[in-house]
C-alpha cells in the first residue's frame, strides 16, 4: 500500500542507504565542508514520497538482558538462521540495560555490516548503555514514544567497590567509534558522541547559506567554517554538562536519532510496510543448553564429576566407564563455552596437554611429581581461560568474572578431592566399582607351594576381583606399551611395565604393586 509522506512519527527511506547508494564528492571539496555534508546528510528529505521497501520476509530477534559474550553469540546464531531463511529485512527487539562494552561494539559492528537485509532496531522500553550503542548499528531505529535510549558512559568497579567512569583514553576510543557508527547511518555524530562524553554539549545550528539544520559540537562548529557559516542556536537540553545524553522516543525522533515512533508490533508492521506477520527466532534446545551449562553451578558441577570421572578412569586403566564420563563432561564445557564466545581452540588444546602429563605421571613415571603437578595447573589454567574473554583482569567488571571462575574452579576441585577420598576408602565396597578393584588374597586360597616363597608380598587389591603377589608370573596377552593385560593362571589382570615394552606371549613377573597398579618386568623366554 502507498504511504503518506514522511512525518517526525514516520520512519525515514534512510534504511540501507549505505549499502544501496554511493555518494560521490564534489572535487576540490575541503575538509570543513566535507563534515558539513556529512552532519547534513541525516537531515536531507527524500526526493519523493516513496513507498516502503517492498520486504517479502520479515524476522524478529530478541535482544534482551546483561549484553555479555553469550547474548552476543545468541545474536550472531539468529543472524545466520535469518540469512538461511532469506530474510530481507530483520527487526531486532532492543530490551536491555547494557553490559560489556566490548561486546555491545562486537554486536553493533556485525548488525552495521550486514548487506543481505536491513536491520531495524526496535525499542519498546529500555535501550541503554552498550544496549544503545548496538541500536546505532541498525539501519533503522523505532521506537516506543516513553522508551529510552543512551546514556552509554563506560564505567568500572573500583577497588572500594564503588563505579567510577573510566579513564579518557577508554571514553576518548568509545566516542570515536560510536560516532562512526552514527556517521554511517546518517545520525548527527554528536549526539551519539554525547551518549558518552558526560562534558560534551550539542548546538542546534543553521547554515547560513543553505539553511539546512543540524547538531554539532562546538569543536565541530571551528572545524567546519566558524560562526561565520554556522549560526548556533539552543543547546540541545539532554547534552547539558555533567550528564550523559539519553533521550526517550519522541524526543529520539525530534533530534533525528530515531526514524519513528511504534506503539507495539501492528504499529511497527505498518511503519514497515510488512504484509505478513515476522517470523520470530526463538530460543533453540541448543540455545537453552548454551545458557544452562554457563551457569556457574552446572560448570563447577562438570568439572567435578569430570575430574572424579577420571581420577576412576586412570585408577583402573583402559577405557571404560570413568573415561566416557570424563569425556562427555569437558566436552559438554568447551561445546558450550564455544557456542558462548569465550572458548578457543588454545583452550582445548592446553587442556588435552594437561590430560597427557597427568597419564605420563600415572602410566610412565609413577609418582606424583613435576608432570603431575604440570599436568593440574595445564587443566586449571585452561577450564578459567574458557571462560572469559581475557587473560589478567583489567576492569572491575573483568575481575568479577575472574573471581566467579576460581570460585568455581576452587568449589570443584573441593568435591573432587572429597569424592576421590570416599572412593578410596568404599571403593571395594561399592557394587558397580567392586568389580574394578583388586581384594585382599587370603590364606586358605593361596595354593601351598607359594608358602615359602619369600618373593611373595603381602595380598594387595587390583582392578578385577582377582588376587596378585610380588613375584607372580605370567604372559602378556596385549602388547604393554607400557599399559595392556597379561594372563597369570586363569587371571587376565591390567599391567604396566617398568620400562620396555612388552611384545604378546613373552614371560613377565609382577615386581611392584602400588595401590591397584602393577608393575611387571619382562623374563627371558625358556628354551
């Protein structure tokens, strides 16, 4: 259907201007005049009234909560089912207080760089802080007449645990950026600029040559021509010193950083020109469990039935249950730190090389020593690197989150470390693990002629209900490499040599038992 042409409460044809026009320069032009045309450009009316972009597929996202390296991975996900879908325009549900800076520019340059739709952010209550720095991405910004936007001030947690703003080469950086990202959606710069400069106060001005209007700074005012060229009128009140600007719908719209006004969704889909209803993205199993094994609880809850999982599993050699639960729960906690945007593949892999020190300690050098304790802090190092973006904390923020990870890690390592203890203990005497365990050999069992064997010991416990002594011998059933099995009578027990490697069918003699491992030495055939 035609629409009436543009009113304050209608949304601009502005959307995807960047991506569907270039403008070319007038030569010669300097550079004040450059800013000019720039700073003007958000307020050029449409040559014509124009008809809504013809979308044919509408999608909508929620974009709600803390923004934080997951809601920025769930964004990013959506996004890429929109594009599958064919989605030629894409409205993004703005409801948050803000969060991570650094996440809040990720999320706002990937909206910004999108060319295969256009974005439209809506705002029914609340875009604030980084929540507003995402809303500058879109092409497009509605919003409710009493929502909020800006106010987008970074600043940390300081030692007293007090807020402070942050230091000027951080807001100076910030200011930099959010500018860009208004300049490239034809948005008075300073306004933007003025979300996050507390000091920074905005004129409304008038060129006097053409009488076009906009808002500048008075540094932008010198940089472009003076007050000989410029005629300054009010300030804009929001931008007034020692207050970071934040305006709510209406007021958006006025200042000409936001296209319309939408009551609700009906007023939105008209705004746009949607004849169908948007196809709304919700929340996937697989997005439900990304959140789920983030939490805090169900990570230190992996970590420990991880680590006891393989305590059970280097214990009693061989893959077997201990192993695959093992498996499954790091896996789980890397998949999901993954999919949340805070897990690399240097995670991974220093945590695999903590797993291989700790099996070299376990099956090549007995003992607990230097690839004991390497292998630990690998795999501590590693499960606290996956779960943040950075490596020493530099921020209030960036502390807390360090802190929540060695508390989970530390709470973790606390219940396996008493779990390890208790199995120790009632390992024999649990039904499932009892068959896993070496029992003691009694004296009516042992067949005489081993009596005056004086290079038996005294019974141990090993992993197959089977009895074993000092001195038994056998023949190696597997290759030992150094683990494998060996048969000692009608007993096939798990072994590790003391050093060589054991072909299949050679002699072996048990040497040592610690614990429930046996060490055995290879003998030399008979003739």
């Amino acid at each position: 259907m035609p629409e009436p042409c543009q009113t304050p409460q209608q949304p601009t044809q502005r959307a995807g201007a960047g991506r569907r026009a270039r403008r070319s320069w007038p030569p010669g032009m300097g550079i004040g005049a450059l800013v000019i045309f720039s700073a003007l450009a958000a307020w050029s009316p449409p040559a014509a009234c124009a008809g809504p972009p013809p979308y044919q597929r509408a999608v909508w996202i929620r974009f709600e909560g803390t923004i934080t390296p997951l809601l920025e991975q769930f964004l990013y996900r959506k996004l890429q089912a929109a594009e599958q879908q064919g989605a030629d325009v894409v409205i993004v549900e703005i409801d948050s207080p803000g969060g991570f800076v650094e996440s809040s520019l990720n999320v706002a340059h990937r909206l910004r760089d999108v060319d295969w739709a256009d974005t439209v952010a809506f705002v029914p209550r609340r875009a604030l802080s980084g929540a507003a720095i995402v809303a500058l991405g879109c092409d497009r910004i509605i919003m409710h007449p009493s929502a909020v936007l800006g106010d987008a001030g970074p600043i940390f947690l300081g030692e007293d645990a007090l807020f402070r703003h942050a230091p000027e080469k951080v807001r100076s950086d910030l200011a930099r950026q959010v500018r860009d990202l208004a300049a490239a959606r034809h948005r008075p710069p300073a306004l933007a600029e003025a979300m996050v400069d507390m000091d920074l106060v905005v004129y409304r001005v008038r060129n006097r040559q053409t009488g076009q209007q906009t808002y500048m700074s008075e540094a932008e005012i010198e940089a472009a021509g003076g007050a000989g060229l410029w005629e300054k009128g009010e300030p804009v009140m929001e931008s007034r010193e020692s207050h970071f600007l934040e305006v709510n719908g209406k007021r958006a719209v006025e200042l000409g950083l936001a296209d319309g006004n939408a009551a609700g969704r009906d007023d939105l889909k008209r705004l746009l020109g949607l004849a169908e209803d948007p196809i709304v993205l919700e929340p996937t199993a697989v997005d439900t469990a990304v959140f789920i094994l983030n939490l805090p609880v169900v990570t230190g809850l992996l970590f420990a039935v991880g680590l006891v999982a393989l305590w059970i599993e280097l214990s009693a050699p061989g893959i077997g249950l201990g192993g695959l639960v093992s498996l499954l729960c790091f896996a789980l906690f890397f998949w999901s730190r993954f999919l949340g945007g805070t897990a690399e593949v240097l995670e991974v892999v220093l945590f695999l090389v903590g797993v291989a020190f700790l099996a070299v300690e376990v099956f090549v050098i007995p003992g607990f020593g230097v690839a004991g304790v390497t292998g630990l802090l690998l795999m501590l190092v590693s499960v606290i690197m996956a779960g943040q973006r950075f490596l020493v904390p530099s921020t209030g923020r960036e502390l807390e989150t360090f802190s929540t990870s060695l508390l989970v890690v530390a709470c973790s390592g606390g219940v396996f470390v008493l779990a390890a203890m208790a199995l120790s203990r009632y390992f024999h005497t649990l039904p499932v693990f009892s068959r896993l365990v070496l029992r003691p050999r009694s004296d009516v069992d042992r067949p005489a002629e081993e009596d005056g064997d004086e290079r038996r010991g005294s019974p141990v416990q090993t992993d197959r209900s089977h009895e074993a002594q000092i001195g038994d011998r056998g023949i190696a059933v597997t290759p030992l490499r150094p683990a494998g099995k060996a048969r000692f009578g009608d007993r096939v027990l798990d072994v590790l040599t003391d050093g060589d490697f054991v072909e299949p069918g050679h002699p072996v003699e048990i040497v040592e038992i610690v614990g429930n491992r046996i060490t055995v030495r290879q003998q030399e055939k008979p003739p």
